[in-house]
C-alpha cells in the first residue's frame, strides 16, 4: 500500500508539470478562454518548469558524476565511483551504537519507551520524559535480543541467497580484476556461494550456517563464528578467527554481510590482522536481491536508514575507523549492470525508471605495510604506523600525539628516551581510556596530547596501576589521596593549566618506581611546597603568586625527584643562598621553555607537512611517467627471452 502510495503521488506530480505546461502553451487566440481561477494560474508556467527540469537534471548528473580522475579510472577496473584521495571523514567516530541493532529490535525498544515517557507523564511517576537519560529507559534489557546464532544457523540455515544473475556476472568481473587464482582467500560471512571466477587455492569461509557453506564448491575449510561478537575497541571475539593469522591471507571478501554488522569496526580489524601487508579486502552488496525479504527486520538500522550511495561512504569509514591509514588505495565502485535503475535519479521522473533494483556495489581497501620499529629518518611516519591498530584511540587524537611523540624522537639526544617512546606506544590506549574522561572544553584536546607525550616520553612511566591511579587522581578523576595528591593540588591552585600538565606528567612516573629514596622523596616534596614557596616570597615580595608556584614547584620537583641529585637538605640550603636576581633569571629561562616548545612544534609541523607534500608530488609525477610511458611506448621486455622486443601500443593506434 505504502509503495502504491508513493507510485501515485509521483504519478500525479508528473501529471500536474504536463497539465500545467500545455495549459499555457496552447492557449488558442482565436477561442479565448474565460479567465483563469485562482487554482489554475498557480501552476507553474514553462519559464518556470523548464529551467527547475534542467536544474534537477543537472544535480542528478553532479550525482552521477564520480569522484576520481582519468588517470586513477584507467588503472582500476570498470565502474570507479569515488577515488582514493575523495575520501573525508569526521575526526571522530560519527555513529551512535543503537543505530548498528537490528531494525526491529531497536523498533521495539523505541516504542517501548515512547509507552514508559507517556505513562510516566500521564501518572506523573516514574522518570520524566522531558530530562536528561529519560532516553535509556528502554533499554536492550526490556526487549527480546536478537540471536544471529539462532537466526542464521538454525532458523534460516538451508535459506539460500538469491542474487540477481547479471549483478553476479559483475561481481565475477570485478573480482578477476583484482583476485587471482593462487590467492589465499578468506571469506567473512560465508554462505553456499562465493561467486569467485576460478577456484582458490585456499578459501576459507566464516560464517553462521554449516548447512551453506557445506554446499559451497569453492571452500576448502569453514569456520562457525559470529561476527557479532567482538572485544570492544579491538576485534572479533574469536581465537578460532584470531589462529588464522599464522597464516595470512592475500584477500579477504564480504559479499552481503556488511548490512547484519553490529560492531563492523571491531570485524574491519580483525580483517586488517588476517591480511598480509598488501593484500586487499573487497566489500560488496547489492540492492535488492541479496537475502530474502523478511531479513529485513535483521538487518541494522543504520543500513536500512540510508541510500546505496550513503552506505559507499558508511563502509568507507568502517576502514577508516578501524585502522585509519593502514588502509590504502581506499577505493568505491558502482558495478551495476546495464538493466539496474538509475540509483541517482530523483524527483517525479524518478517513476519513469522502470531498471530493475539489482544496483551493484563494492567498496575495497589495501593493507599498508606497517613498520615495525621507528625509523630515525621519518619518526613521525613510523609512530603513526605503529598507532594505526591501536585501539579506543580516536583519529583526531593520534593526529594531536603523534606529531609530539615524533618531534620529541627526532630531536632528542636522549637513547632511554628513545628506546621509552618505542615500548610506550602501546600504553596510549591506557592513557586516553583516562583523559577522554575530562571536559573538553577546560582540558582541551591538545592538552590531552602534551600530557600523554610527556608521560609516553618518559622511561619511568610504565603504565602500571598504581602509575594510572596517580594520574587519575591528579587528573581530579578519582578522591585525591591526602597524603600527595590532595595537598599538592591547594598548592599549586594558581598556577597556568599547562605548567599543571607539565608538572602532572612529570609526578605521575615517578610513582611505582620501587626505590624507597624515591618514594621519600615524593613525600618530601608535597611537604616542602609551601616551605619553598616562603623562601622564593622572601626574596622577591613583588612575584605574583601564579610564577611564585611555579618556580617553587619545578624548583623542589627537579632536584628532589631526579635520583641522586640533591637531599632536602641541601636544597633548603641552595634556596636559602639564592638572590631575587638568581630567581628572576630561573624564572624567565623557565618561562622561555613554553615559548620555544609551541614554536617548536609550529615548525615541526610545517616541516612535515612540506616533507608530506614533497612525497606526494613524487608519487604523483611517477604516476604521471608511468601513464606517458604507457600510452606512448613502442618497445617492451619479454621475461620469457629476456630481451626487449617490438609493441604494438593500441594507445598509438587510437591516436
């Protein structure tokens, strides 16, 4: 009823343009017509119809029109919709989870909770629909969970998928492009076809129904696994999935899956782990066709909610999400055959489509060769590599952390600092697991940044618990201890939030050190706070409050937190024998640090970036020689007689 409603409507809206135009463009003068009623003469005239005709043209053909050039097209096979430098992304994960539940389960939860805000508004009990976290009231709890197991292993396990023989055939196509018959191939959601051109050597399928994949020629091993299920922030929930690694594969294929994901960032990593460097995933869907129609109630709201053109994207940034830029040559093909409908026409011509809906899609990617140490050369380079499986990290702050962590490699003279950089880089999930838990707006993400290269960077911090402890409680995040924290907070209450950060990130490793001198120490300098403190004002009435902090602090923690440096003592006796000169001048070299560190890190990046845009030029004029070079070469080499021989270039011809 709803699609004949809709079939209607446009129907009536084409017939409304045709009407109004042959109304006032064969109006006869010599049978003058009565005057036109109000109603009449609102229709819109051909001056106007033809030109909002053309413009609605024009958008579909902005649509249609795909986001690549010639030369990236011609390399690829047919059907390149959206290229590998189209691609932009928010910097953060831009998806709410609910939205990745099957439709109808999420369907049931909001209409339950629609029920409990309106009971609670007619009663007046319960929780108020109108504040904060009414929206959790429903929750998964108070509706039936769907089960993939059951579902798709015994409910539906002898249902066939039915798919369209041309979208196949292209399918077919697509894959003898880029897939090869000595390929080892791992297939995620595996049923009993794989429409594979050839037969691999070695093809294992995962998915849910022993019963299809039994059936599939093209398998050599299967797997029962539940994508569904996954450790949040890292992979699929499965060390049968997780073996497979010892073996990589050259390729990996999802054809009609992606739509039941619930966690598909979780299942994109664990792909990117079962790859070897080089080899590619395939991504593929179709319109309509592809499953039975009552799995729609299965399928994600999320998917279900957008148009093929969208899901392009939304699979897009499963790669990104997932592994960021250790995946390349990000690519998206529109491999509809030629009797699909027009996915990228609109409006009430829309209707006169009569295509069948067995649009065929593929979004792919590439795993990058990861480093596996950092490279001196190109620190910045390597620390990103070594980030890009790094879990529950967002993109944006990897871009804040790793250009610090990279200059700070780079320009240090320091090998434990160095070598500390190189084994803490996987402690910034740990790190930030703590710092996302701030207020973005008072300890912004830059801060976050600084605080998590500072404590990365040192050889002490080790990211163990009680290391962690303390930084949360000097974060403010846990009850401060009264022993350090709480005493060490009143007392440098004045000073800047980025000196706190510097000095945060230089307590916080000193912690669990396991040197009890050091642990005394820690104690002596949240006792000697404001002793120092009366010292430095002694000698200089006029220091405002905010510098008196911050040299007494960094004064007390640099000489009694480096091992073997000076005793308390000694220090109340160096102090003592300061002048206001002396102190005036530690101040200002001080104050000089912040300065030269945010100069610094502008001409760092700057830098990079110069050093990143040198790169692509390069990239891009080999490119530009390879393509010369194909398109004009008349000679080419035989590996079989190992001599250089005569080519026929059909480019030539053409000219």
């Amino acid at each position: 009823m709803e699609q004949y409603f809709h079939f209607a409507l446009n129907w009536a809206t084409l017939l409304f343009l045709i009407q109004s135009t042959n109304g006032f463009c064969f109006k006869s003068t010599n049978n003058p017509q009565p005057r036109l009623s109000t109603a009449v003469r609102a229709y819109a005239p051909p001056f106007i119809v033809g030109p909002m005709l053309k413009k609605m043209r024009e958008a579909e053909e902005k649509k249609r029109a795909p986001m690549t050039d010639a030369t990236e097209a011609a390399n690829e096979a047919p059907g390149l919709r959206v290229g590998k430098n189209s691609w932009k992304w928010p910097p953060v994960w831009p998806y709410d989870k609910m939205l990745f539940l099957p439709s109808k389960q999420l369907d049931e939860m909001e209409k339950k909770q629609a029920m409990n805000q309106m009971a609670s508004a007619l009663t007046g009990t319960g929780q108020n629909p109108m504040l904060p976290g009414a929206d959790q009231a429903a929750t998964t709890d108070d509706v039936e969970e769907f089960d993939p197991v059951a579902f798709w292993g015994k409910e539906n396990g002898d249902v066939e998928t039915k798919m369209d023989s041309e979208s196949v055939e292209k399918l077919k196509e697509h894959y003898r492009f880029y897939l090869r018959e000595d390929m080892s191939i791992l297939e995620l959601g595996a049923a009993e076809e794989s429409y594979l051109p050839f037969t691999p050597k070695r093809h294992v399928g995962v998915g849910l129904s022993e019963t299809l994949m039994k059936k599939n020629p093209s398998l050599t091993d299967s797997l029962i696994v539940d994508l569904n299920v996954v450790d949040e922030g890292r992979d699929v929930d499965s060390d049968e999935l997780r073996l497979l690694a010892k073996e990589p594969f050259d390729a990996i294929i999802m054809t009609n899956t992606i739509n039941y994901l619930t966690n598909p960032r979780e299942v994109f990593r664990s792909a990117w782990y079962l790859l070897k460097p080089g080899g590619i995933m395939l991504t593929s869907w179709v319109t309509e066709g592809g499953q039975e129609a009552e799995f729609a109630d299965v399928q994600t709201k999320m998917w279900n909610r957008y148009n093929d053109d969208q899901h392009m994207w939304m699979i897009g940034s499963f790669f990104e999400f997932s592994a960021g830029e250790g995946w390349e040559q990000l690519l998206g093909f529109d491999i509809s055959p030629e009797s699909a409908r027009d996915a990228y026409k609109s409006g009430p011509m829309s209707v006169l489509d009569q295509g069948k809906k067995n649009n065929m899609y593929v979004v792919q990617g590439v795993k990058g060769y990861q480093d596996d140490k950092i490279d001196a050369s190109d620190a910045e380079k390597s620390i990103r590599s070594l980030s890009w499986m790094l879990p529950r990290i967002e993109s944006r702050d990897k871009n804040l952390v790793v250009p610090r962590l990279g200059r700070v490699y780079e320009t240090t003279e320091s090998e434990e600092v160095r070598n500390a950089i190189e084994a803490n880089i996987p402690l910034l999930p740990e790190i930030y697991q703590a710092l996302t838990k701030m207020d973005a707006f008072a300890f912004t993400f830059g801060m976050q940044a600084q605080l998590a290269t500072d404590l990365i960077c040192d050889p002490r911090f080790k990211g163990s618990e009680a290391q962690m402890i303390s930084l949360k409680e000097g974060l403010g995040l846990r009850t401060p201890g009264k022993d350090f924290w709480a005493p060490v907070g009143e007392d440098t209450a004045a000073i800047q939030i980025e000196d706190k950060i510097s000095l945060l990130g230089y307590l916080v490793p000193c912690f669990d050190s396991g040197d009890e001198a050091l642990e005394e120490a820690l104690h002596s300098f949240a006792t000697g706070l404001k002793p120092t403190y009366s010292v430095i004002r002694s000698k200089w009435p006029q220091m405002a409050e905010e510098d008196v902090q911050l040299l007494g602090s960094e004064l007390l923690a640099y000489e009694l937190l480096t091992p073997g440096r000076t005793t308390k003592e000694e220090f109340a006796i160096w102090l003592e024998a300061m002048t206001a000169e002396d102190l005036n001048g530690l101040l200002n070299i001080r104050k000089s640090y912040r300065r030269a560190a945010a100069e610094g890190l502008d001409d760092y990046v700057k830098a990079e970036e110069a050093k990143k845009a040198r790169r692509e030029a390069a990239v891009k004029k080999m490119e530009e020689q390879k393509e010369t070079a194909k398109m004009t070469r008349t000679m080419i080499f035989n590996p079989r007689t190992e001599k250089f021989e005569k080519f026929d270039n059909p480019y030539l011809k053409k000219k």
